[in-house]
C-alpha cells in the first residue's frame, strides 16, 4: 500500500504523487509501488526490498546526500502463535525532498505513533530532528513491550505454581524467544545508534534527541537481558522441580509395587496346579493372606520410617 502525505491548510493531506516535502508510506507495497518510490527519488530497490525482510538487521547507510536507515521494532504476533512477540525492519529514507516509512505490517503500532507526530510537527520540512522522533518512538515501544512480556511471565508463573506441567514450561521457553529477539535487536539498534551520531550533522537539540533515544534504547536492552536471565533461571527451576515430582511418584509407585509383591507372589505359588503344603487345611487361606498381609504392613511401616513414601 502506497499513502503520500503533505501538509496542507487543514492538516495532512493525502496525494496522489510524490512531491516536494511530503511523507511517504510503504506498508506492504506492490513491486508497482516499490519500483515507482525509487525511480521517483532515485534510491536502491534492494533498500526497500531489504526493509520488507523479516530477518534483516538494523543498519544505517548513505547514498549521496540520502540517508538510508533499518531499524529493528518489536511485532505483536496473532492469536495461536507460540510466540508472542519477534522482531520485523521498519525503513526510514531521508532525502532532500521527502521522507519515506517502509514497513511489512499495515497496522503496526509504531506506524501509528508515527502518524500522530507527522501529525503534530510535520512541517515539510526534512530534518534529522524528526527521524530522531521515529527512532524515540521506536524504543519506548521495546518498554511497552516488555512490561507485556513482564505480565506474561507473572501469570504463567501463577499457573506453574498450581499445576507443574511441561505445557506451561513451554510458554515461557516460547516468551523467552520473544526475549531473545528483542536483546539481538537492541544490541544491533544501540551500534545503528551510535554510525548514526557520527553520520548526521547535528545542532544541540538533534543531540538531546539522539542521547534520549540511545538511553531508551539502552534501558530496553538492559531490560530484556535482565528478563531474558532470570527467565531462563525460572525454567530451569520449574524443570527441576518437574524431575523432583516425577522421581517422587516414581518412588511411590515402586514403594507400592514391593508392597503388594507379597500377596501376588502367594497367591501365584497356590494357584499353581499341583499339591502344595496346607492346601487342603479349613483356614489355609486365611493364614496365608494375614500372612502376607502382615509381611506387607511391615514393609509399608519400613518404608514410612526410612522416608521413602
């Protein structure tokens, strides 16, 4: 989809073509779409191809006077997915005339932040102080992000706590993957971060902005590592106390089987067809079952006393 806003008398205004001081919009773009943006601005097909790919990493890069530049954003994944968040490229294009916004999601939440500062301080005109506004909103979304991941956690922890079950293990192996899609992205987003510093020509307030960014930026990565550890410190416990209730019914269940070997062992030895000793005897299957009835009380109460029930 190809969207071209401008500012106009009453707000942004939609247009029709590309023209000087507009903002342009590639959210799941046609070839059509992808081939006119570039031989409009002039720019490399294969930069806004690489924005589209899901696994491409942050990076910054220069054509001429054309600032190209991938940062990588958290995705909410849908309904019925094992993992609840990854990460996706949005492309940012600077150039002397326009700016360009490439993303494979329509309705991403970022793009609508984005929106709302097109809205507000779009002037048309190009500056570095906006793209360092993309780039703020694209890091307080990393923190909202991973307080739902926080969430996440405390209540898988609350349904663990009630009921061990390698199903639940399993939802936090899949929300640590979230975690580490979100540390290898900010790890790559603080180096992007940093050529982007020394690649820019900036006044004062464009530094604010760019050490804002990076502190934010910063803070998610420290986050996502700190969540990413002690996840992984949490599964390992619920792992073990998996094995510890397994061994334990193991246990049991062995206790019990020694327990009721006795009577099975008499009961097999006078149900065999040939003569036995007291077979015939009035009592001689009372005698014999308190017998092993006994003998199996007895190994019960050893069993009790050396803890092994």
């Amino acid at each position: 989809m190809l969207k071209i806003y401008k500012r106009g008398r009453e707000g942004l205004e939609e247009q029709p073509k590309i023209v000087q001081g507009s903002c342009v919009y590639l959210t799941e773009p046609t070839k059509e779409d992808i081939q006119y943006v570039a031989n409009r601005l002039g720019i490399p097909t294969d930069f806004i191809s690489d924005s589209l790919d899901i696994d491409e990493r942050s990076r910054i890069e220069k054509s001429g006077n054309d600032l190209l530049l991938i940062v990588n954003v958290p995705l909410k994944m849908p309904n019925g997915e094992t993992i609840p968040y990854r990460t996706i490229p949005i492309g940012i294009i600077q150039t002397s005339e326009v700016i360009v916004i490439i993303c494979r999601s329509n309705d991403h939440p970022i793009l609508q932040e984005f929106s709302k500062i097109l809205d507000k301080d779009f002037n048309n005109n190009i500056n570095v102080s906006f793209i360092l506004q993309l780039l703020l909103v694209s890091a307080s979304y990393y923190l909202h992000c991973l307080d739902d991941v926080d969430q996440k956690v405390i209540v898988s922890e609350k349904i663990i706590q009630k009921s061990i079950k390698n199903n639940d293990v399993y939802t936090l192996l899949n929300i640590n993957k979230s975690l580490v899609y979100f540390t290898k992205a900010l790890k790559v987003n603080l180096v992007m971060m940093k050529k982007l510093s020394r690649a820019l020509k900036m006044n004062e307030e464009d530094e604010k902005w760019v050490q804002a960014t990076f502190n934010e930026m910063q803070q998610a990565h420290d986050t996502s590592k700190i969540y990413n550890e002690n996840l992984s410190n949490l599964m390992d416990a619920y792992s073990a106390a998996i094995e510890i209730n397994l061994s334990v019914v193991v246990k049991v269940l062995t206790a019990f089987t020694i327990i009721l070997t006795f009577p099975t062992m008499v009961a097999t030895i006078y149900g065999m067809n040939f003569p036995l000793p007291k077979q015939d005897e009035a009592y001689a299957l009372v005698v014999l079952m308190s017998f092993s009835t006994v003998i199996s009380l007895l190994t019960g109460w050893v069993f009790y006393k050396t803890k092994l029930f």
